[in-house]
C-alpha cells in the first residue's frame, strides 16, 4: 500500500464515522411519548370518557395521544400505539411544544385546543377536532380573538399573532361551550402588570370578542402559577390556580364579586403540576419531579405523570399514565463522544506548529541581525512574557491559589495592550471607508445607485437619528419612515439576496467535503515523497 | 519656512502638550488621592491607561504614514496576543483534555487496577501520540508522517462539516417557498390589504433568491434569452444587499472608533465624564 | 495627456488628500464626544423576539452564553452581552457562561462583564451565574459532544472548580436542560451552535454579532434557525431601550447616529464635485 493510499484509506475511515452517526439514529426503539407525559384533557363521549395528553419523544417534540376507558372503574387504555396528531411543518405554531390541553364534545365532534409554541418560542391558541372515537383528527385554524377598540394596525403585523392582537402573552385558558356559543378564559401575562384572566366570547372561533376590563385583576392571582383552568357555576365563575403544588379557587359570582379560597396542597413536595383541568370525576393533573439522584444522560431528567385526584380534601391522586418504554442510545452515539474528545486533542496541538514556525521566523532574523531584527526582539519578549504570564496569572479573578501579583499582571498587560490596540486596529478602517465612501461611490449607473441608496438607508435607519424622522412622520405614511424602510432592506431584500448566495455556498462546501472525504481532492495529498511543493 | 523655525516651532508644540497633558495628569491623580485611593492602586491603573492610550496612538499614527512607533507596539500586540493563545492552547486542551485525564488514568490504575475508569484517562495517550505526529513537519524525510494527524482531522471534518451545512441549509430552502398569497392556515382572520402586503413582500423574497441563483448559474451561456433578464435583476438585489453590508460594516468599525475616542478623552486625559 | 494646468477648484475638492478627510473626521468624533444629544432608538422585530424569548423562558432550565468575542469589537460586544446578563439576572434565570479556545480573548473580556454586573445587582456565583472551563471546538465536535453530555465536555469551571460542585450546575446534565443559547462571536457562524445543536435538538438559539456579520444572519432570522439577533451596538442599545436602562450603546449609537451623516455628507460633496467639475470641463470644451 502507498503512502498515498493509506492516508486516503485513513481520511475515509475517519469521516465515515461522522458521516454515519449523521444518518444513523441517535437512539433506537422507544414510544412517542417515552420522553414526557404531560397536558391531560379529559372529554366525557356517549362511548366512554377519553383522555388526551401530549407526550414528548424527546424535549420539544411534541404529539398527542389518547387514553380511553369505557366505566370509572375499568382501567385506562390506549386509543392507539401511534399518536393521534403529530407536528408538520406546514403548521409552524406548535412545532416545539403543546401545553395545557382542553377538550369538550360540540356538534358531533371532540374539539381540542391547547397552547403551541413555535420555533421562535411563540405561543399561540392552537384547535383541532377529532371525530367521537377520538382517532381521526384535523387542524383547525387558530381562535382569533378581537381587541374591545382596534387599535390602528400597521400592514404585515398580524401574521405573527395568529390569536389576534392579545393584549399579553397567553399561559393557560379555559374553554366553554353552552348555548351555541364559545366563551373563552384566557390567562394572559402583560409586561409591566402580571398576570390577569381575561373571558372572549363568541359565536364563532374566529371572531371572539374580548371584555374591555380583566375579569379576575393581578392582585387576586397567587405568584407563579403554573397552571389554570376555569369552570361556570351557576351564572359566575369558579377559577382554578396552580402555583408550583398548590390549588387556589377563585370564586366569581354574576356581580363581579371575588371570593378567594386557602390554598390546598395537590401533590408531594418537591413536585411541580404543569397542568391541571377539573372534570366531574376530579381533577386532572400532570405532574414533573426532577429525577433523582442522577439520571443517565439519554432519560429525560425529569419524572413526568398524569395524575387524577379526587376533588376531596386529603385524598392522595390516582395514577393514569407514566411515559412510555425509552429509546435506547446506539454505540454510534456513545463512541462519538470518545471520537470528539480525540478530535479535540488532535486539532489542540496543531495549533503549535504556526506558532513554532513564527518562531523559528523572528528568531533566525534576530541571529542574523538582518534589518528589523530589534522589532522581531520585541516580538520574542511579548510572546515568552504573555505566555509565562497567562500560565501563572490567567483567572477571572475568583481563581482560587493563584498569586495575586501573576493575577495582576495579567490583567494588567491584557488591558493595556490586547484590548485597547485590538480596538484600535479594529476601529482604523472606519477612516479608510470614510475616504473610500468620498472617492469612489460616485452615481453612474442604476446599480451604483442602488448601492449607495441602500447603504445610506441602513445607515441612518437603524440609528436614533432614523427614529427621530419616522417620528415627524404621520402615522399612515409610516413606510416612508427610515426604520421602516432598512428593516425591510435587511429582512427582505438583503435576507433573499444572501440567501441565494447561501445555497450556493453550501452546496460548495458540501461537495467539497464529499471531495475531501471520497480521497477525490488530489491537493490535499501533494508534497508525501518529502518534497513540499 | 527654515529648518531652525521649524524645529523651533516642533520644539514649542511638544511642550504646550507636555504641560497639557501633565497638568490633566495633575489633576485626575489628585482626584484619586482625595477619594483616598492606594497609591499603588493609582499607579496600576494610570500605567495601564497610559500604556493603552500610547498604543491607540501608536495605530492611529499609522494613518499619517508609517513609522518606527507603531511597528513596536504592532510587534508587541502580535506577541502578546500569539503568547496568550499559545499559553491557553496548552492550559486549557492539551493539559485539561489530555495530560490531566492522563494521569488522574494512571492514579487509578495503580489503586484499582485497570477498571473502566481508568481506561477513560489511558486511552486518552492514543490521540496524544497522533498529535504529536504533528511535529514531523520539521522533518524533511519523514515529512509524510505529518500528514496522518492531519488527513485524521480533515476526513473528520468533512464529515463534520456536511453535517453542519446540511442540517443549515435545509431549513432556508424549503423556508424559501413562501405563500404568495397567504390564506387562512397563515393568516387566520386576516384583512385583504394585510393578505396582500405580506403576499407582495413574499414575492419580493422569492423572486429575489431566485434570481440571485440564477446569477450565479454557470452552466448556461450568459447571453442566453432565459438567463439574461432573471441574472440582471440578481445583479440589483445584491448590490441592494452589498449596499446594506457597507452601511453595517461601517457602524461596527464606527463603534469601535467611538470607544477608543471616548477612552482617549475620559479615562487619558479625563476631559469628559465617563459613560 | 496633458494634465490640466490649473485644476479648478471642485477637481481639487475631488482629488483632495485623503488626510484632509481624516483630519476632519477625528476632529468631528473627538466634538461628538462632548455632545449630549439624546433621541429614543428604534426597536428591530428581532430585538423584541429576543427580549421575549427571555420573559418566557420556561422555568427549570438555564441559558447558555457564549463568550466568543475578541478585543477588536469588544465595544459592540459589550453592549450585546451586558444587556443580556443584565436581563438574565433582572428575571432570575441562572446562566452559565461558555468560552472556548479559538476565541481566548472572550475568556478573559466575557466574565468580566458578568462579574462586574453581578457585583452591582448583588447575585452569587454558583447559584445565578457560573463560568464554564473552556472547551476545544475541533470543528464542531467539542459542541456535538456538550450537547449530550455537559459534565462529561465541562470538567471543571473557569476557576478548577468540578463544575458539579455549583448548585445551579446539579440538575443540568444535557442539552434538554438548556432553555436559550445565546452567542456574541464577531462572525456568529464560527461557533456552529446552528449546525450542531439548534437544528438536532431545537434549542432556541440568539446571536449577539457585529453588525458587520449581523447581515449574514438574516436568512436564518428569517428562515427562524434564529429566535433573535443584537445587532451591533444599535441592537445592544435598542435592548437597552427595551430594559430601560440606558447603557454604553445608547451612548455609542447616539454618537454614531451623527458620525454616519459625515459618511452621507462625504458621499454627497464627492459626487457633487465630480458633476461640477464635469460641467466645467464639458463648458470650456464648448468656448
């Protein structure tokens, strides 16, 4: 075998490792909620009651699943081995996540809402309905909800609330069907006020109107609440709040009059209700307990439960389900750990060899005293003082048994000479584009023009100066404002345009790593017979 | 103008600006003392200042032309920095990943034997002799030996690196097939000017990237009917988005400039108040 | 040819020394230094994300920050670290501070911004905040590996400390504990957060970047691979604005906002010189 031949072989071997544990699964077997069990939402059908939860097969992955049972006595079973409803990327609201579940039977379906987050950790209201089985089911677009007095909306704003303009973040609601109509109760957090329950009502989902006024105000919530729900009784409200463990009731009666209950412990110490809706049966609840004393590190760190809990004082809760069997992790993915560890140590010390060479450079300079030979002196005192230097005196100051004088000295040569003329060198360009911006961006062609528009624009767009002429602007001409105007500059144009330069640099790198990998990229094996060329 | 008056003149300036920059000296050190500060304190912190303030105006003398002043401190910057690195190459990976685990393997060994755990720090001496392998660059005969660090790291990190590009690159393509005419599943509830607004900027943003693509397409003739039209509209947005790069490019170094400005002026020479 | 023996005066504004442009621009930022001007910033779409990722991150997890900033902009990254410490701790969510060998001078400059703040808002190393040993990249490998195992990459703390010493550190194992992974690097694409952990396992990922790569990033704010991004000292000090705490980039973006109007002023006086001394030519060639 040639040299050659055996460090291709080599090269290949190495990055069929990697190149396999990126198509090969990370972990094998598993349920779809083996992760995280969480969000019950029980509906009572003609055939039975069904539980619907969402699980997790790993953090953030989130689907739905059913439990169904025909008699409060007989046990709890699965709908399906499969999950009822799974994420797509064609509905970006609950990509990453589905929290507090409601569900109820109206018009001959199970309608089903809970809040989703998206990629960009936005929640949002999300429905689906099911058939009464519980097997089929189909998204439905979210509620909208209708401010009390709209306020003006400039153009492009509401695709990003697909609720509605709310007037805070939605964390928990409730939901309401009687009479052909929807009423909602949602649990909104506005910034600078806390947290307040807010009730929509409305005929039809997408056009729920808002009350003018918080039915329950910030200051009969109890602090960190967790989860919510909220039932009628009578012709009032009966609010439920869970912070950590513990269940507040909120009593609302037709006058508006708040009547607020002691709280009561739900769970064990130490453990967390992430959900909670009351049936006719209990209540029902999710639990989280972190894992202890240390999981191994393909679990889910946390202990996740559906719980039901009789509505009596001082029963203990029942258990519905616990996550499902667990995937296991494969050799691949246990050894690239070792792999990277290797990889790392490799790669550390050929970061010697430029500092070496440099070296060797300054100091055949200083022995041959050839010209600037005292500049290359001043070079070899830095490097072997900053190096002696770090090695005693690097820290950031809580270092424990260090001297404090090597500490110092440290920070006193990094701040005298690293930072301030790594700045300065830094900021000297600004004087070059200064010059280059008078000498050469001069108007002769319709691209030049644009070029120099555009630069102006972003200049002063996203500077205080740009906000100060939007202001002077009336409101319905806001798109000739600066800001306005190179946001849309660098979120549209200069986003497509980089974008098609992107794809194609990518689709460069890969076949150059396909190149390099495949032993097809002859330059990187030039030079073995001891000739560098 | 004579060469005497010149000097002369030279000679005068320097010391307007040594007693400019003494009595500002004067009175900040003064500052410090009546705030009762340590003397060694004040002598650190001056000498740090002024280290720093003669080094900025080392760069930016540079700009004048070049001159003996800056390449002392450019040398001094480019050692300090090189010596930093190297100090925590060797700290933080060679030590920390290697040599420490290294030996904490080898402790283990000798109390327990070969266990499980002292074969996680052993084995740990396999890429530390690769790395070494590194060395033979200096060596004219056994110069192949080198590259088998190097033809390690390389096929990992073309494996890496398809993984990295592809699990990137994914998302903007099919992020680029946008509704040009959002419907309901998009925007719920929706008036029919925001539809449209949001549906024009889309098909701004596709026919954009689309067109920059074509730009960049090589494979057919320039001058062809097809590609003429689409490439020259790739060619507007990108100088649009060269234009944005500039003004960016700009502010950043401008940030820059305002800092070392306010350093020279508040903490050197004390002449504003400090941010 | 024959030069032109008496340029006329906009041919010699046109081809002034480029020293005369250097020498009124200091002379402007050195006066602007003293200006005390103040207007509100704007606030960017995804400087408001970010800001709202961090009001809802869910409670039980800690946030990443990596410190890979260097010298040279270190007064852009400043600005876009201290906001977000500043908010971190405001909001009581633990932190951990991420530093690696590539960028060594982020081990030094990071940290102290974080002590600093946290001397003056009164929070605990250890319980609010720590600072990770630093990890080798290896192109990417060092962070496919933290991802699955925290512990195992990050022994020890910036001080030798074994890192599961730290109270905040005990329940945090792997990626899935961390809630937001926020990055300041001066390219934000050298430290592959996006490649290795935020397209695998979804962690929501922000970028504090130099305004320079910041455009790179747009396709990806886009595309939502990013939740949100502090774009130079503008964005620092638009969250500034947000926080209500008016910082070091308020004061640099004011000063900018006037420095950037010479940029236009020079753009505009060259191009008027280069038509006026067109015309002059174009009307001696006529007599």
């Amino acid at each position: 075998m040639t040299k050659r031949a055996f460090l291709k072989t080599l090269a290949f071997m190495t990055g069929l490792f990697f190149v396999l544990e990126f198509f090969l699964p990370d972990k094998v077997g598993g349920r779809f909620d083996s992760y995280e069990v969480h969000a019950p939402a029980p509906v009572q059908t003609s055939s039975g009651t069904h539980l619907f939860y969402a699980g997790s097969y790993a953090d953030r992955l989130p689907a739905l699943g059913g439990l169904t049972r025909t008699a409060p006595s007989a046990p709890w079973l699965p709908l399906s081995e499969n999950p009822l409803l799974q994420r797509s990327p064609l509905v970006p609201e609950d990509l990453t996540g589905m929290q507090h579940l409601a569900g109820l039977p109206a018009k001959g379906w199970i309608e089903l809402f809970y809040i989703g987050t998206s990629a960009g950790q936005n929640t949002t209201l999300c429905h689906a309905s099911g058939s009464t089985d519980g097997l089929q089911w189909y998204r439905k677009p979210p509620p909208r909800f209708l401010p009390p007095s709209p306020p003006l909306q400039r153009a492009g704003q509401t695709h990003l609330r697909p609720n509605g303009p709310l007037p805070g973040n939605m964390e928990g609601f409730a939901v309401d069907y009687s009479n052909d109509q929807w009423t909602f109760l949602l649990l909104l957090r506005i910034t600078g006020k806390g947290l307040s329950v807010w009730q929509a009502t409305g005929r039809e989902l997408t056009a729920l109107q808002l009350a003018e006024t918080p039915l329950c105000p910030p200051e009969s919530i109890p602090a960190d609440v967790t989860a919510f729900d909220g039932a009628r009784a009578g012709s009032g409200w009966t609010l439920f709040f869970v912070a950590l463990n513990q269940l507040t009731t909120v009593t609302i009666d037709s006058h508006g009059t708040l009547t607020q209950s002691t709280p009561r412990q739900l769970v064990a110490t130490g453990e967390r209700v992430t959900a909670f809706r009351t049936a006719h049966d209990g209540f029902y609840i999710s639990s989280a307990r972190d894992r202890h004393p240390t999981p191994p590190r393909e679990f889910s760190p946390r202990d996740t439960q559906l719980l039901l809990l009789p509505t009596t004082e001082h029963a203990s809760p029942v258990m519905i389900h616990h996550p499902g069997p667990r995937p296991t992790p494969t050799y691949l993915s246990r050894g690239i750990l070792t792999a990277g560890t290797f990889l790392q140590i490799i790669v550390a010390t050929a970061l010697l060899i430029p500092v070496i060479n440099l070296s060797l450079f300054h100091g055949k300079k200083i022995a041959r005293l050839t010209p600037g030979w005292s500049m290359s002196g001043i070079f070899f005192i830095c490097l072997i003082g900053m190096f002696l230097i770090t090695l005693a005196g690097k820290g950031t100051g809580t270092t424990q048994g260090q001297s404090e004088l090597w500490t110092q000295t440290y920070s006193f040569l990094f701040k005298s000479i690293i930072q301030p003329m790594g700045t300065a060198v830094f900021s000297m360009i600004a004087f070059y584009m200064v010059s280059a911006a008078y000498r050469s961006f001069r108007v002769r062609s319709l691209e030049s023009i644009l070029l120099m528009a555009s630069a102006c624009i972003v200049m002063i767009g996203q500077m205080p100066l740009g906000e100060l002429q939007a202001s002077v602007l009336p409101d319905s001409t806001y798109y000739l404002g600066l800001p306005w105007l190179s946001q849309k500059l660098l979120t549209v144009i200069n986003a497509c345009a980089y974008r098609g330069v992107l794809i194609g640099l990518t689709i460069g790198g890969i076949s150059i790593a396909i190149r390099i990998w495949l032993g097809l990229d002859n330059s990187v094996y030039s030079g073995l017979e001891g000739k560098p060329r | 103008m004579t060469l005497r008056t010149k000097h002369l003149l030279i000679v005068m300036a320097g010391v307007i600006l040594t007693a400019f920059l003494a009595q500002g000296e004067y009175r900040i050190v003064n500052h410090m003392l009546s705030a009762s500060i340590p003397a060694s304190t004040i002598l650190y912190q001056r000498g740090m200042i002024w280290l720093g303030a003669l080094g900025t105006l080392a760069v930016y003398s540079f700009l004048i032309r070049e001159n003996p002043f800056y390449k002392a401190f450019e040398y001094a910057l480019l050692g300090c920095a090189t010596g930093m690195g190297i100090a925590i190459v060797i700290q933080d990976a060679l030590m920390a990943k290697c040599l420490i685990p290294i030996q904490h393997g080898i402790t283990l060994m000798r109390h327990d034997g070969l266990t499980m755990e002292a074969l996680d720090g052993l084995i740990l001496v396999i890429p530390g002799l690769i790395g070494l392998l590194w060395f033979f660059q200096f060596s004219k005969r056994w110069f192949w030996i080198s590259r088998i660090p190097m033809v390690i790291g390389l096929g990992a990190g073309a494996g890496l690196a398809f993984k990295d590009l592809f699990n990137r690159i994914v998302p903007q393509i099919t992020g680029t097939a946008k509704p040009l005419w959002p419907g309901e599943t998009f925007m719920a509830g929706a008036s029919f000017w925001d539809r449209a607004a949001i549906g024009f900027e889309n098909f701004v943003f596709v026919v954009g990237t689309l067109s920059v693509l074509i730009y960049f397409f090589f494979t057919v003739r320039r001058k062809h009917l097809l590609v003429r039209g689409p490439a020259a509209l790739g060619r507007w947005y990108l100088m649009l988005s060269l234009g944005a790069f500039f003004g960016n490019t700009f502010m950043s170094r401008l940030s820059a400039l305002i800092e070392r400005v306010h350093f020279l002026c508040s903490q050197w020479l004390g002449l504003s108040k400090p941010w | 040819m024959k030069a032109d023996p008496t340029p006329g005066f906009w041919d010699r504004v046109q081809h002034c020394s480029p020293r005369v442009l250097y020498l009124l621009f200091a002379v402007m930022m050195v006066a602007l230094e003293f200006h005390t001007v103040r207007f509100p910033i704007p606030v960017p779409s995804y400087v408001n994300k970010l800001y709202q990722a961090i009001e809802t991150l869910p409670p039980g997890k800690i946030v990443i920050l990596d410190s890979s900033m260097d010298a040279g902009w270190y007064p852009e990254a400043r600005g876009a670290f201290e906001v977000i410490v500043r908010h971190l701790f405001k909001r009581g969510i633990p932190f951990a501070v991420f530093t690696n060998t590539s960028f060594f001078e982020g081990q030094r400059l990071g940290p102290q911004i974080v002590e600093d703040v946290a001397r003056e808002m009164g929070k605990e190393y250890g319980r609010d905040y720590c600072i990770w040993g630093a990890i080798v990249l290896a192109q990417g490998a060092g962070l496919q590996s933290l991802a699955k195992d925290i512990h195992g990459q990050v022994k020890v703390d910036a001080s030798g400390r074994p890192l599961a010493t730290l109270p905040m550190m005990q329940k945090v194992k792997d990626i899935q504990d961390i809630g937001l992974i926020f990055s300041v690097c001066y390219s934000w694409e050298s430290v592959q957060w996006l490649g290795f952990i935020r397209s695998v396992y979804g962690t929501p990922y922000a970028v504090g970047t130099s305004a320079i790569s910041s455009s790179t990033a747009y396709p990806y704010l886009d595309s939502g691979q990013i939740t949100g991004m502090i774009p130079g000292a503008a964005g620092a000090a638009s969250y500034e604005r947000l926080l209500k705490s008016p910082g070091s980039a308020t004061r640099i973006a004011a000063v900018q906002s006037f420095a950037v109007l010479y940029v236009v002023a020079a753009i505009a006086l060259g191009n008027l010189a280069m038509a006026l001394a067109a015309l002059k030519t174009r009307r001696e060639a006529k007599t």
